[in-house]
C-alpha cells in the first residue's frame, strides 16, 4: 500500500475579485474550493495516474469533513486522526497580484499523535509512505525523523517532500526518495546554487549523507535524478506556465506511480517530470492524458 500523511491540511478557498478594494465591498467573480496539502495533493495525482493509496494525517470539524467527502468522492481511502477544532481554511485572493492568507490548523494532542504512530507502525515492508508539507506548531519539529526512523525500521520505501532542518534531519535515515527545488537545496547547505553543476554538486552530498535517490527540480532548466548509479538529467516539456501550486507534488507522485508499476527509476524520473509539467501548465492538478503527452517530451540523458 502506498500512504500519504499531510499533517497540516487545509481546505483552499480560491477566490477573484476583478479590481480588489481594501477596505470595501468586494465580490468574487470566481471562486472554488478544495482539499490543499502536499500529501493531499499527492494522494489525488497518484489516484488520476492509476495508483490507489491511502491518505492520513489530521482533519477536524466541519472541513476535516469537507477533505474526507472529498477524498472518498474521488475513490480515494482515508485514515485521518480526528482532533478537537476545525481543519485550517487557506484563502488564495486573486487580483492584479495573488495574496494569501493561511490559517493556523488545529492543536495536535499527544494521544493524537500516538494515534499516527500506530498506523506506521503497522505498514510493512513493501509499503510506501509519503510525508509532504509543512508540520503544525503543536507537533515536535523532529516529528518527521521519528515517523521515517519508524517506517524505514519495517523496511518501507519512505518519501519525504519536506525543505530546511526538516528534511536534513531525515536523510541519515536512508528515504527512498526526497526532492528539493534548487532554491530548497540552496537553503539547505546556505549557498547559491545558480545551475545544473551546483546543484550536482550539492545533490550528491544528500546521496553520501544516506538518501536514496535525489530529483533535483530547476525549473525551466530541467531535473536532476542523483543515485549510487549516477547523475541523470531530465528536459521539461515546452509550455506555458499557468499554475505552480501542486507542480512539485505531481512530480513525487508521477515518480511513484511510475515506479510502483514499472520497477524503474529512470522511467518513473520521467513520468514524474511529465507529472510536475502537466500540472504546471494547466490550472488543476495533471490528469493522466495530459502525463502521458508530455512524457514523450521528456528525454533522459546520463551526466555521469
């Protein structure tokens, strides 16, 4: 089984309003809702790509719900802990310029965590389990090392989508997969990373210090995969860019889907670039017809 843990969902409330005026009146011209959350969104992309899996993490009140009816209308499996309050409601305000509001999220209880211990505890070898987006204030900073050090104890295939402390803290434990942007990876050994050679540079030293298997994302410059096999270097699709939330997500989804079915890292680095592309250019998360169009766009090429 492939789970996905996002410990700090939200439910994305987007709005337009065509001339925004602070301090008055203000009607949308469009507005949607829907479940936010790297593992969320990753849970999404990997069921519209074929893959089932199962979404945990924490929900509360009336839009914990909403995510749960959600999920489960798109046939995807929820596990969520249930906590006292109201999952947070994130605005994304759309005008001249986009604006963001994100609320807290609920307290997090010890007995809620040991809830989410218990479910790691219990995967198995051959499972997979995704950690992705931000940790609540109410839960210990080093909650994703315990979680990894756990799952990779029963011999899962741990994934971790994470940035700073958080995600240097995790790679002595050997995860199957991380993917730092190069700004991400920048921050991560306080330098500048302003290429492809930089990037290798510093990608490779997460490889020594115990991650498996590194996607480096540069944008419009491309993707580094860097293993004990060697350094590969991925193209992006031509395309217009209309939507960055969700990209990197698709990306580590599009990479699992891909290799849970294949067994390949190459191919699954390919469709995951694919992923992240489709979602990219389009104003939702990628469908599977736009994947496998852009895939044929996606040339592999080993650098070392």
């Amino acid at each position: 089984m492939i789970y996905t843990c996002t410990l700090n969902p939200s439910v994305d409330y987007v709005v337009h309003v065509s001339a925004f005026e602070e301090g008055g009146l203000n009607r949308t011209t469009n507005e949607a809702k829907f479940p936010g959350g790297k593992g969320i969104n990753v849970s999404r992309v990997l069921k519209r790509l074929g893959v089932d899996n199962k979404a945990l993490g924490f929900v509360a009140g009336f839009t914990g719900t909403y995510i749960e009816d959600y999920l489960k209308a798109e046939n995807i499996e929820t596990a969520f802990t249930r906590v006292d309050g109201d999952t947070r409601i994130n605005v994304k305000l759309k005008t001249e310029t986009e604006t963001e509001i994100n609320g807290q999220g609920p307290a997090i209880t010890d007995e809620a965590l040991q809830s989410l211990l218990t479910q790691v505890k219990q995967m198995t070898e051959g499972d997979i389990f995704v950690l992705a987006g931000s940790i609540p204030k109410t839960l210990p900073s080093s909650v994703y090392e315990t979680l990894t050090e756990l799952a990779a104890a029963n011999g899962v295939k741990v994934v971790v989508d994470a940035s700073g402390k958080t995600l240097l803290d995790v790679v002595s434990h050997k995860p199957f997969f991380i993917k730092p942007n190069h700004h991400e990876l920048a921050e991560l050994f306080d330098v500048e990373v302003n290429s492809a050679e930089d990037a290798l540079v510093y990608g490779k030293k997460l490889v020594e210090q115990g991650a498996q298997n590194v996607v480096v994302s540069m944008a419009g410059d491309g993707a580094l995969l860097i293993n004990e096999s060697g350094v590969y270097s991925a193209t992006v699709p031509k395309g217009t860019v209309k939507n960055s939330v969700g990209a990197g997500d698709s990306l580590v989804a599009g990479f699992i889907a891909s290799y849970v079915k294949q067994g390949d890292l190459l191919e699954a680095f390919q469709t995951g670039v694919a992923s992240g592309s489709a979602t990219a250019f389009s104003l939702e998360l990628c469908t599977a017809e736009d994947v496998k169009t852009l895939r044929e766009q996606v040339s592999i090429t080993k650098v070392e």
